[in-house]
C-alpha cells in the first residue's frame, strides 16, 4: 500500500472516529420528568380575560396618541376583578397606566424577584377584521378557546399574574422573598414610557432583581416534530431592534408622460435588492444551545451534523434557514413594513419613502445592518437613516446553568409532562431588555402551548393554557 493513500485512509479513520465520538457525546440533559400536579380548569380567569380583552388598550404608534378612556377602563377593570392586590400589596402608577405592585415577603435580605406583563395590545386592520373568525375585541369563548386581540400577546400573561396572587391572597400567603409586578402600557410601541421609566425606578431605588421573567417562550408540538414530546423554550437572550428609513426623491409629474424611471420605480428595486439578501448568519450560544438539546432526540444525521459543527455548520444553518422562524435565528432580519408614496392617481410622486424593520443578532449592530442596507441598494439616489426614536442593540445573555434557569425547567417539568426545556434565542424584543443592565437574569417565558394568531388574525388562547399559566405562575410565586 502506498504512503499517500495509507495518509488519506488514516486521515479518514481519524475524521470518522471524531465524528462519532462527539456524536454519542451530544446526549439529552432533559428530564423525562412527569407532570406532578394536577391543572384544574379555571373558567372564572376564562371570563376575566374575555373580559380584558374587550377593553381596546391598543397602542398605535410612538407618535400616536392612545384612547385613555379604554386605559382607564382596564385600570378600573383591575380593580374590581382583583381587590385583594389592590388592597394588601403596595401599589405605584408610572406615566399614569403602567402599574409596579410590590408584595414584600418573608425574607426582605433576599434580593427580589420580577414578574412582568403589558396591557397594551397592537391594533387590528381594519380590512382584515371580516377574516376572524369572531371579532377582533369579543373575547369570545368558544368551547376550550378565547378568541381577540391580546388572548395571546400579552393579556393572557397578566390575567394569569393577577389570578395566582389574588388566588394566593384569598389563602393568606405570604411568599418567602420579595416580588414586583411590573405592568407596562406601551410595550407594543417599544416600551418607552412604560417599563423604560419603572426601569429607571427600580435603578434609582437600587433595587437589583435576582431574576426577572417575562413574555417570550413558549411550549411547542409542532416545530420539533422529530423529538417526539413537547419542547419549552425559555429565551435566555433578545435580538436587538432597529428601523431604518429608506427614501427617493425624483422630481414627478404627470402621469401621462412619466420618465423611464420614477421615485417609486428606483424604491422598489432598493427594497427587492435588500430582500435578495441576507446578513451574515450566526449561532449564538442560546442557539446553539436549542440545537444541541433538540438534536440529542433526533435522527442520527441531525445528531452527527450538530454535534460536529466545526465542519457541519453550513449546512446546519441552511437547514434552519428553510424555516421562517429557524431563519430569524440565525439572521438579523430585514424587512419592509411601511411604504408611502402618492397623492393622486394621476400625479407622478417626488418622494418616495419605505421602513425596514431589523430584529438584530447578538454580535452585530444597528450600525451593520444600515452598512448592509446601503451595500446591498449601491445606488445613490437612495437615502439610508437609521431611527433612533426606538433603536434598542441585542441583548446579553443568561447563561442555562444560572439558578433562575433550572427553576424555571422545574417548574416547567411539573405541569408539562415529558417536556424537554431548551434555551433559545427571542426573535422579537420585550419590555424586559430594560432590566437586563441591573439583573443578572432575565429570562423570557410563558406557558402556552402552540399559541395562534398573534400580531396576527384569530388570535386565540385555550382555557386550559391560561389554566396551566396561573398554575405556573403560583409556582413561581411559592419558590424561595
């Protein structure tokens, strides 16, 4: 046998050997764990939230204003469906509709912890209400579900706060260290007057959460279907967020003789030459992460590619990039949400304006994706701006092993049966990215199994997901 070949043959060996090796090493740390407690159904919370639902706190836009009226409504709404909270725990008003409650626990050395929520919700277009099912704001329940804007994002997640302490209230319980309840009312426009100002509260009162959980994952039966049992997300991390503006300004005219090309001809090229593309991927370490729980129950070759990323990542990202929500986590996100051009239908426009909307990887910045924008228009008839008006970086990230982490799977474990709990990465942004300065853990996460329709059409919750969420919550509530 030849040298050289003896060399590839050996080489082969060895590279398979490896292979291998981290492969039977890539073994699940999930618990199989059963559920160890019984959910009762709570139809009365069903009816509190159908109730909520039907008080239209929407939040249109930074710049537009809110009908206070409906505010005001679900202040008093809070009031007389939770008197016990109202009555025994200290209570402060932020920019007069977001709310802190303080219940103080046994243990006032122990450092706090944070419970959040908004009660804002997006609105609802008006050309895409005749495609509910049930109107957009009727709460409606149907059978085991509740149908309407903010069943899902984020009412459903206040209610269930609000019915465990209540709950908890009525059997004079006393939890073992302290807990705020922090209620924001602008989270749907980036959070600025909401939970940015109690933020500052709690830093100028130097007040240092031990753990802060908010929205974000959830559990999930369909996304990982070769796993074969349900996977609870908790994201350990956020992508950033950031708007940029593009816009072109050719003179107009009428619209019987245009030029060869107008100010909405050149925008349009500009927004496909962006969509064309990609910002370069990366697997952050809650990613990675996600990829390694998962794959550790998957078929072999998953097992094999992620347990060898050294040489398999390519192909690992492609795999993630043939799904929208995978793809979101392995990219910062560019895409084109508001267009306007035109008075008239026979006025050729002068100006032409779009905005991109980025959600932005951990390890890259604002100020890559307007370089990546401007590369990839090359044409300098295009103005790029970057808004500053609500720009936020990707966050930091807590790390699987921190305390507050292992809680949570706990929990999880007891009211999701054969559940395996992940880290992941949140595509999407939360009021809890202003604690994370302060806390050194912050963590995003609710109970909901396979949520529908949110941001969206149909959004709708199950009663027994809002069961299993204030059941969560009371186990939250009784950790030391």
């Amino acid at each position: 046998m030849k040298t050289p070949f003896k060399i590839v043959l050996v080489s082969a060996i060895a590279l398979f050997a490896v292979l291998l090796f981290n492969t039977f090493s890539l073994k699940s740390t999930a618990s199989a764990a059963s559920s160890s407690i019984k959910i009762p159904r709570d139809d009365s919370a069903a009816l509190h939230l159908s109730e909520a639902i039907q008080i239209k706190t929407v939040s249109f836009g930074d710049t537009l204003p809110i009908d206070t009226a409906e505010f005001i409504k679900f202040r008093l709404f809070m009031e007389r469906t939770y008197p016990l909270m109202h009555a025994k725990l200290e209570k402060q008003s932020f920019n007069e509709f977001s709310y802190v409650f303080k219940w103080n626990g046994k243990d006032t050395s122990m450092a706090p912890y944070v419970l959040m929520a908004h009660l804002d919700v997006v609105p609802v277009e008006a050309i895409a209400e005749s495609k509910w099912t049930y109107p957009s704001f009727s709460g409606k329940i149907e059978k085991d579900t509740i149908w309407g804007r903010g069943a899902v994002d984020d009412k459903s997640s206040a209610i269930a706060i609000m019915e465990a302490t209540e709950q908890m209230l009525e059997n004079n319980f006393t939890p073992e260290r302290t807990f705020y309840f922090c209620f924001g009312h602008d989270e749907e426009i980036a959070g600025k007057r909401g939970a940015n100002i109690i933020s500052q509260w709690f830093k100028e009162k130097n007040i240092n959460p031990a753990f802060v959980l908010d929205e974000g994952g959830m559990i999930d039966t369909e996304k990982f279907k070769d796993v074969q049992r349900p996977v609870a997300v908790i994201a350990t991390g956020e992508k950033g967020f950031v708007n940029v503006d593009i816009s072109v300004a050719i003179p107009g005219g009428h619209s019987s003789q245009p030029e060869k090309e107008t100010a909405i001809d050149v925008l349009n090229k500009a927004i496909v030459k962006v969509r064309e593309k990609q910002m370069p991927p990366i697997i952050s370490p809650p990613v990675k992460s996600l990829l390694e729980k998962t794959a550790a129950e998957q078929s072999f070759v998953k097992k094999i590619a992620i347990a060898n990323m050294w040489l398999f990542k390519n192909l690992v990202i492609k795999g993630m990039e043939e799904n929208k929500q995978t793809n979101a986590m392995v990219h910062t996100t560019l895409v084109p949400t508001i267009f306007k051009a035109g008075i008239k239908d026979n006025v050729i426009p002068s100006i032409a304006n779009a905005t991109f909307n980025s959600r932005i990887l951990p390890g890259q910045t604002s100020d890559d994706v307007v370089n990546f924008v401007k590369n990839a228009i090359n044409d300098e008839r295009v103005t790029v701006k970057k808004q500053t008006i609500s720009l936020m970086e990707a966050s930091s990230s807590t790390p699987s092993n921190h305390p507050s982490f292992q809680m949570l799977e706990s929990i999880t474990q007891k009211i999701v049966p054969n559940v395996l709990v992940s880290p992941y990465l949140l595509i999407g942004a939360t009021d809890s990215r202003y604690f994370r300065p302060f806390s050194d853990a912050v963590l995003n996460f609710t109970p909901m199994q396979n949520a529908k329709g949110f941001h969206g059409i149909d959004e709708r919750i199950g009663v027994t997901d809002l069961s299993r969420m204030i059941s969560f919550y009371k186990l939250v509530l009784a950790e030391k």
